[in-house]
C-alpha cells in the first residue's frame, strides 16, 4: 500500500504533476516581461531554441536519474557515484531555502484572489495598496501559514492520492483558464490601440538595433528562464522521476512536460502583454510582483465591469500555479527525509511544513520588523526575500546543475540517461545532441550563467 501510494499510477499523473512543478510563478510574472524587454518573437525564438536543447537536456537527465535509483534527490546522485553526494544535499538545500518565500508569495497571491472574488479589486489597483499589503505584520502572516497549510496537507496524502490527485484537477483548469484569459486579452480595444498590436509587439522579432551582444543578452535571459522554469536542479524532477513506473515511456513524458510548460509560458505571455500594451504601453511591463500585483490590477481596473471577472480569474489561476509548484517544491524535501532518516511521510511533512512555517514569518517581517537593504553580487538590491531567491535560484541552482553535468557526461557516462530512458524500448530522440549538449555546450552556458550571477562578467 505505502509503495503504492508513493509512485504514479501512469505517465499522464507523472506528466501533470511534475508540468504543475514546472508552471508557476516565474512563468507569469517573469516570461511576460523578459519577452518585452527582448525584442518579442527574438526571445520566444530563442527560448524555443533552448527548451529543445539544453532543457531537454536537463530534464531526461535528472528524471531519468530518479527513476533509474528510484531515491530520493539527497541519495540518487551517491547511488550514481560516491563522490557526487554533494549535488544531492545542494539539490536539497534548495528547495528548502524557496519553500518559505514560496509560501509568503503565495499568501500573497490568495489575498488578490479573495480581494477579487469579493468584488474589491479596484482597492488593489490604488498606488501603495501592495506596500501596505506586505509591510503589515499580521495580515501576511495568516496567508503564509493558511498556504502552507494547504500545500502541507496534499503532501500529506501521499503522491498518488496527494500530488497525482490535485494536479490532474488543477493544471487541466489552469490550462484552460490561461487560453481563455489570453483570448479575451487579443479582444481588448482602447482607443485606436487594439490586443493585436500588443500581440504583434510580442511575437514579432525586434532585431532593430540589436548587436551581437545584445542578442548574447537575450539568449542568457531566456536560458535563466528556462533553468528556472523547468524546475531542474532542485530535486523535484529527481523525486518525481523515482516515482515514475518502469514501463512508462520516459522521453514521451519528458516530451511532454516541455510542451506543457512551454504552452503556458506562451500563453502567459499573450494574455500578459497585449492587456498591459492596451492600457500602459510597453513601459507598463515591470518584472517580478509588480507586474502581478501592481501593474495588472490597474489594467483590470481600466477594463471597467469585465475587469474584476478577468481579474477573479486571473488570480485563480495563478494560485493553482503556485499550489502545484509548491507541493512540489516540499515533495523533494520530504523525500529526502523519508529516504535518509527512514521518516514516515507524516512525519517528515510536519518537520519540513513547520521548519518552513518559521522561516516563513522571517521572510514575511523582512518587510517590516526585520526590514534591511544589501546590495547582491548581481547589482541588485535586496532585503531577506531577494536574499534566499538569490542564493538558491542564481548561485546554488547553477552548481547542481554543473555538477550533474560532469557526474552525466564525464564519470557515469551519458549512455547511462539513455538506457533508462530507452529501456521500454522506446526510441530516444536527439541522442547526439543530448551527449554534446551534456558534455560541453551546457556546462559552458551553466559556467557563464553562474558568473553572470555572481557578478564576475557583466553581459
């Protein structure tokens, strides 16, 4: 029964469950305003580009990995070579350093959605509504734990009556609510500017005055994306992987994954940017919450009556996005506690939800109490919140996903990747490019990624 619960019943729950890890936040707020910032159908180009490539790279791997020991991420990589258990503690530390803020900002995003489920989204749309949102000590302390809570509870279930369940109900309505929020932005009309002109501005390349250094500036923000979005070298995929059944066909569903993630990563995009065109223009576009939870509400304001519909919507869906990313997000720690202190799945949630609980508060009074500003080595500015992100996302991310580079295509060999995936019988595609992109282009663009983070070269 406990073996049963933890695996999926078939390749379709593996498939939802490990695309919902993929589609969260970073694909609505960051996607967006990447693609308006570089040059439209420039970075959507180069973006597929990479998905094909070094993100299928990435992501056979460490499924392949999981699925192939049937571990945890903190012991697949020693199960592969002794010397390489390091990747699996970093593969954990990571998860269990966003876990927390994860859950902070999506308290946040349960409060825009109950502010706009009781019709007061015009409230969110004044200028300081956010800052007094977040800078408040309580309020943003209740949604952190109630999200916590419920991330906490799907885990609980297990991963075939627990993450399987919730993600075949969550990503179908997320998909749908994405396609059908993106169609109603192409509609959108004000004034002699239309959602097609905004739709143009993003999907037509932009090469106009763009050098070659600019165009090496697009590529290494859609990389970053990408790496982010696809939730590699964070353990997840490597959990996900152990639970998937020997007899399913592993390439279709990484296959799979790809075009799901990458499909809503579009769509946010379509529904994202013609809407914000509409009513900003360009400049309008913002990274990070504040084209969430600043500059959209003031879009669906401007919409009038139909804007607090969309707006319901809108938030809706982002909250299943983030839902889904942080049960997985959990999921690889818990299985690592599971695996290595032979924990009951009771138990390692309780552990890890309160541990995260703690941290959570911290993140949240960041913003008031504990409040500080330092400057990380990437130029930007930063208190606790941005601290934590930096630390797992632009330093630790790119040294485990290094690591599984040289572990893959220099100790163990990639033919070790390709017989896992191809054991079924079922044929792997693209195996010469998975061995060069594994043993020398994705190292570089991981190298150069890790520098770039680190403020070492400046592209």
């Amino acid at each position: 029964m406990e073996k049963k619960q933890n695996s999926f019943s078939g390749a379709i729950g593996f498939v939802l469950a490990a695309a919902g890890s993929a589609v969260g936040l970073g694909n609505i707020w960051r996607f967006p305003y990447l693609a308006a910032k570089d040059g439209g159908g420039l970075f959507l180009v180069t973006y597929l580009i990479l998905a094909l490539t070094f993100g299928f790279t990435m992501l056979i791997s460490e499924v392949a990995l999981g699925r192939k020991t049937k571990r945890s991420p903190l012991k697949a990589y020693g199960d592969i070579n002794k010397k390489f258990n390091w990747i699996g503690l970093f593969a954990c530390v990571v998860p269990f350093i966003i876990f927390p803020y994860y859950c902070v900002i999506g308290g946040w995003v349960m409060k825009y959605m109950i502010v706009f489920l009781s019709g007061k989204g015009g409230m969110a749309a004044e200028d300081g509504y956010f800052t007094g949102f977040i800078t408040s000590q309580y309020e943003p302390v209740i949604y952190a734990v109630v999200f916590t809570l419920i991330t906490a509870f799907v885990i609980f279930n297990g991963v075939n009556k627990g993450i399987e369940k919730i993600s075949k109900i969550l990503m179908p309505l997320l998909l749908v609510l994405v396609l059908g929020v993106a169609i109603f932005s192409i509609t959108i009309k004000q004034g002699d500017v239309t959602g097609l002109d905004g739709l143009k501005v993003y999907m037509i390349p932009n090469l106009k005055g763009k050098t070659i250094g600019d165009i090496l500036v697009v590529a290494m923000d859609a990389m970053g994306q990408l790496f982010y979005s696809i939730s590699v070298a964070m353990g997840i995929m490597v959990a996900y992987g152990s639970y998937l059944r020997d007899e399913d066909n592993l390439t279709r569903s990484v296959n799979q994954i790809e075009i799901f993630d990458t499909l809503v990563a579009f769509l946010a995009g379509v529904m994202i940017i013609p809407a914000v065109f509409v009513f900003m223009g360009e400049e309008g576009m913002t990274s990070g919450p504040g084209l969430m939870f600043i500059a959209l509400p003031k879009v669906f304001l401007a919409m009038g009556r139909i804007g607090t519909a969309v707006g319901v919507i809108f938030f809706l869906m982002v909250f299943f996005a983030a839902l889904t990313s942080s049960i997985s997000i959990l999921e690889a720690v818990v299985s690592s506690l599971m695996d290595h202190f032979n924990m009951s799945r009771l138990k390692a949630t309780i552990i890890e939800s309160v541990v995260g609980l703690i941290l959570a508060i911290v993140v949240c009074l960041g913003y008031n109490v504990f409040y500080f500003e330092v400057e990380l080595p990437n130029h930007s500015v930063g208190q606790i919140l941005d601290i934590m992100d930096y630390l797992s996302n632009n330093i630790l991310m790119p040294v485990v996903a290094i690591g599984t580079c040289i572990l893959i295509g220099w100790v163990a060999g990639p033919d070790v990747i390709i017989d896992e995936a191809s054991k079924t019988g079922a044929k792997f595609g693209r195996k010469r490019l998975y061995k060069v992109m594994v043993r020398y282009i994705a190292p570089v663009l991981l190298v150069i990624l890790l520098l770039k983070s680190l403020g070492i070269i400046n592209i």
